[in-house]
C-alpha cells in the first residue's frame, strides 16, 4: 500500500506540476502578456519541480523520514507561493 502511495504521488506531482504550468501559460496569454507567457508558466511549473524532485529522490531511496532531510511536503512551496503571487497579480 505505501508503494502505491510512493507511485501515486511521483507521477502525480510532475504532472500536476506541468498542467498548473500549462495553465498558467494559457491565462497569461490569454490576458494579453504574450511576451511573457511562456516564462511565467516555465518558471512556475520549474518552482513546482525544483521543489518536488528532491523529496520524489529521498522517497524512492529511503524509508524513514528522518533520512529524507527536509519535509518532502514543504519542498512544494516555493511553487505554491509563486502561483498564488501569480493568481494575486495577474
């Protein structure tokens, strides 16, 4: 069961990492920043990732959380911050 919650949550993440992205790319161009579009979105998807990669690497390799460093949870929020700025600014 933990495996599966492993598997689930190193593909998901990505995923959900590349379609708030996507998403984003598709606003901003969509209000007109078309210059800038594709930066905005690539930054924020890459926040998501940078973030996430780390904790998906401590969660194949290791078991215990006291080996994983850093909360896995936490590495998402410069993501999150950078998508809520967007959301506050656009």
């Amino acid at each position: 069961m933990v495996a599966r919650a492993r598997l689930l949550f190193a593909v998901g993440l990505p995923i959900i990492a590349i379609g708030v992205g996507w998403w984003v790319y598709q606003d901003a161009r969509k209000r007109g920043h078309d210059e800038l579009a594709l930066w905005i979105g690539f930054v924020i998807a890459g926040l998501f990732l940078a973030g996430s990669v780390p904790g998906l690497v401590a969660l194949a390799i290791a078991d215990g959380s006291a080996i994983q460093g850093f909360p896995t949870a936490l590495r998402v929020v410069p993501g999150i911050a950078a998508f809520v700025v967007y959301l506050r600014f656009r």
